[in-house]
C-alpha cells in the first residue's frame, strides 16, 4: 500500500521501501526522508512535524491527518 498526502509544501509520500518491503520510506519529491518499521509512524512524525524535511518541520502551522485513513491510499 502506497499513502500520499498533499500539504503546500510538498507532498509526503509512504510507500514499502524496494530493498526491504517490509520497512517503509517517507518521501518528499526524489528524497527519502526516512525509514520506518510501519506505514503509521510515518503518518505520525508527518503530523508532529518531525521528518527531517526542513521546510516542512518549521512550518507547525500547517496540519495533516496522524490517521492513514486520511491519506490517499493506492
């Protein structure tokens, strides 16, 4: 399952990473922004506004969904 979520910076991308489908990868464009265990914890740090995209981590007043059933799902 691929999740995608359009902010105005960007949008953030979770999908099985190809070297390990069973890990996930947090994308933003051609950037992986990180690895995770489930497609969840992603969602999380998106919603806490920690992923490690700068532009993204700065700008706390912008909000997402911490629920994957608000993402785009296919």
């Amino acid at each position: 399952m691929i999740y995608s979520y359009k902010t105005p910076v960007g949008t953030f991308v979770i999908k099985p990473q190809i070297n390990n489908p069973n890990y996930f990868g947090l994308w933003v464009g051609d950037e992986c922004y990180g690895s995770y265990a489930n497609a969840q914890t992603a969602a999380s740090d998106v919603f806490s506004h920690v992923t490690g995209y700068y532009v993204w981590d700065v700008a706390i007043h912008l909000e997402t969904s911490e629920n994957l059933a608000d993402w785009n799902a296919s």
